[in-house]
C-alpha cells in the first residue's frame, strides 16, 4: 500500500516497516542509510521534521533511490 501525498514521516516509517515485514536488521540499516542522505532519522525525528512535507519528500525519495519505493 503506497505512502499517501499527505504523509508524515510515522506514515513513512509504517510503511517501510510494513513493506519489510519485520525484518529489524534491514530496517536499522535503510533507516541509517536515509539518515546519511537526508539527515532524517526516522525512528527518532526532530518534531519539526515529522509533518514537513518538503522532508517527507526527500525521504521517500531516498527510499526510492535505494530500493524501497514507497
């Protein structure tokens, strides 16, 4: 199920979990890989980058970039 246009970045962290399936060592290592790109940690993000539509979109594009189209 894709990531809906007016997401944040838990809805982003949702899907890549669900997407994974509960795989947590694939998921620390995309979600540091996306931290290297974006700066984004998405287990922990400041709370000015969760609602930031402009930082969602650099996420998913990272994810993307990697492999992980959301």
């Amino acid at each position: 199920m894709p990531v809906a246009a007016d997401a944040d970045l838990v809805d982003v962290l949702t899907g890549l979990e669900r997407r994974l399936g509960g795989h947590g060592a694939a998921l620390a290592t995309i979600c540091t890989r996306v931290a290297l790109r974006t700066g984004v940690d998405l287990r922990s993000p400041r709370p000015e980058q969760v609602g930031d539509a402009a930082v969602v979109r650099s996420v998913l594009a990272a994810l993307s970039d990697l492999g992980f189209p959301l």
